[in-house]
C-alpha cells in the first residue's frame, strides 16, 4: 500500500494525509505483530479429543462408533484407527472381543488415551487364540487400560511393548493366560488386578525351556507394581514338576517397584533370572502359601547379577504341614555380600524345612 501512495504528487499527498496516516499506523501494528509472532513460540491447536464406543452385542463395522447408539462391532476398527490424546474408547459390559485389542497410538502426560468398560453387567472379554497370543497388545506410551477381562490368550493377557512407556493396566481381570501382563518398556504401572488359574506357554518334555503360569512377567526397568491379587498361579511342567508364580524377572531389571500386593497359592512369589536384577525393592507384599518368598538365580543357567536388590515390610504365611521342598529363600548360587537385603518382614511358617539355603545376605529384624 505505501510504495502506491509515495509514487502520486504531493498535492494528492497532502489531501489524503489523515487517511494515510490512518493505514501507516494499521500497518505498523500489523508489523508489529509480526514480529512479535516470530520472537514468540507457536501455539499448538490440539485436536479435540473423543469417545468412542464398541459393542460385539448391537454394534456395526459400518458405524462412526462415536456414540452409545451407533457403536463399532469387533476389534477391527480400533486396531485400524489413529487415536489422539485424550481420547476413551469404551467396550460395553457383556461383550466378547476375540483376536486381540492393539493399540498403537499414544496418548500424552497427563491426558492418556483410555481403553475401558461402559455400561452394567460383566466385564468386557477379550481373548486370543493361536500360538503365543495375546489379549492385549500395547505398543503406544500414555495408554491406560483398565476394567477389562482377558483371558485365554497363549501367551499374555497384555504385552506392554519394547518402546512402550508411562502405561497403565488397571483394574483388570486375567486368567487361563500364559502371563498377566508382560512389561517389556519403562516407566509403566501394573496396579489393582486380579490374576488367577495361568497355564503353561511352553511345556515339553527334556530341556530346560518350560515357561508361564505366572502373574507378571519385568523385562525391563523401572516398573511398578502395586495392590494386585494373585491366586492359583501354577501349573504342571515336564522340566519343573510345577511352574508359576507372582512375578519373574528376566533380562537387565533395575529400579523395580513391587509393593501392596497379595498373593496366595501360586507357584513362589519373586524369580529372578538372566541378565540382571538391581536397585529394586519388594515391599508391604502379602504371600501366603506360595511355597517360597524367592528363587534367586545367581548361577547356572538362568545367571543373574543380583545387587541391592530390598526384600522389606513384607508378611509370608505358610500353613502346610511336614517338610516341603521349596526354601524360604532360595538361592542357586551364592548372592555377594549384601547384594540381597531382608529387613523387618514377618515369616509364619508351620513345620517349613529350610528357611534359607546360604547365610550370604543382610538378615535384619526379621
């Protein structure tokens, strides 16, 4: 606009003095404001986020699935769709999902994507069959499942993936699953589920490879598991007599948090095995009836470099009765001095053989 005014004589200039003086002070706010819009950081507009609904009773495929009354059918057009932070995706009550929820989106801190129950009646079900399933698969971060059931699935009830971090399973019930939930990420919670009656994924006869049976599976660090109930975790193996159990850690764990949980009639109620297991702390725990507190691989094949790993505040109760063949403490191999800490648990044990195989780690106030 000025260049237009400047090039006319400066007669039309002079009469028309108000007026462009009227669009320089426009255009220098104008200007202005766009400098301001350089030195000043972008401001993202976030997506809206959505509900969405699925029902395997009254739903279509063919629905937008954005509302109670024109819900998606099957698991086909969640696995498929994009979702953004924020995000609920609601599985009513009385629904049977079968081949396996995968989530691949991710939500955000503070605003996760939510997979979850709606509606009255029994739990959402969701299974998966054919070798190593599972119920659920997250590979996405922020994601929060909860108020689900998942059961007979070969292998996992849920499988937090490798670059999965900062999820949440809540809330849910698993059974007739190799695993509960397998946490192969960081920085994820297990907290408030019911795990019971797990089988084998692997169970041949000869070698040394039998698995499963177990609530939880720590693949990685810095986890957390809190205020759980396990029951009946166990089943016959070829390799073992019996496997199972409350959680296995194998792999490099570190900075493991399980604490407020119970377990009762498993098979054992911490392994560790492979690669190593530090800075970790098992605590405020009730185990009743498990057969042992812990089988701790410090050699032989399923080694272990175990170290200031914390066995605290934590309630074991044993009722059977005559020698049992299971240790208290069960250590293959000979923990370093002070890599493993027992302090202030309670041990009701009834006519147990063996508290504990070595004298080699911190006995306190037990």
């Amino acid at each position: 606009m000025f260049p237009r005014f400047r090039a006319n004589g400066s007669q039309r200039h002079i009469r028309l003095t108000s007026r462009v003086k009227g669009i320089q002070i426009g255009a220098l706010a104008l200007a202005a404001a766009f400098v301001l819009s350089l030195a000043l950081p972008a401001i993202r507009t976030e997506a809206a986020s959505a509900n969405y609904y699925v029902d395997s009773v009254n739903g279509s495929d063919n629905n937008p699935g954005t509302s109670p009354d024109q819900p998606w059918k099957s698991l086909a057009p969640v696995n498929s769709h994009t979702f953004q932070a924020g995000d609920v995706i609601n599985f009513a009550r009385g629904s049977t999902f079968s081949g396996g929820l995968v989530i691949n989106s991710s939500g955000a801190s503070g605003n996760p994507i939510t997979f979850q129950a709606y509606g009255s009646g029994n739990r959402p079900v969701f299974t998966n069959s054919g070798q190593y399933s599972r119920s659920v698969q997250i590979n996405g971060s922020w994601v929060v499942v909860k108020d689900l059931l998942l059961r007979d699935a070969d292998e996992f009830g849920v499988r937090i993936g490798e670059n999965a971090s900062n999820d949440v399973v809540r809330d849910c019930e698993m059974t007739n699953v190799g695993i509960g939930v397998g946490i192969y990420g960081q920085h994820n919670l297990v907290t408030g589920n019911y795990f019971h009656d797990l089988k084998m994924v692997v169970n041949t006869q000869g070698g040394d490879d039998d698995y499963g049976a177990y609530a939880i599976g720590l693949y990685n660090s810095n986890n957390e598991i809190s205020y759980n109930k396990a029951e009946r975790c166990k089943a016959p193996s070829y390799d073992y007599g019996s496997d199972g159990g409350f959680v296995e850690f194998y792999n490099n764990v570190s900075g493991a948090n399980i604490h407020h949980n119970w377990a009762q009639d498993n098979n054992g109620f911490i392994e560790v095995g492979g690669g190593s297991a530090t800075d970790s702390v098992v605590a405020y725990n009730v185990a009743v009836n498990n057969g042992s507190l812990a089988v701790m691989h410090i050699s032989g094949n399923f080694q272990s470099a175990v170290s200031n790993f914390r066995f605290e505040n934590n309630t074991l109760v044993e009722t059977a009765v005559g020698s049992n063949t299971y240790d208290i403490l069960d250590f293959i191999g000979t923990p370093a001095s002070g890599a493993v800490i027992v302090r202030n648990n309670i041990f009701y044990v009834n006519q147990f053989q063996v508290i504990s195989n070595t004298s080699s780690f911190t006995h306190d106030h037990n």
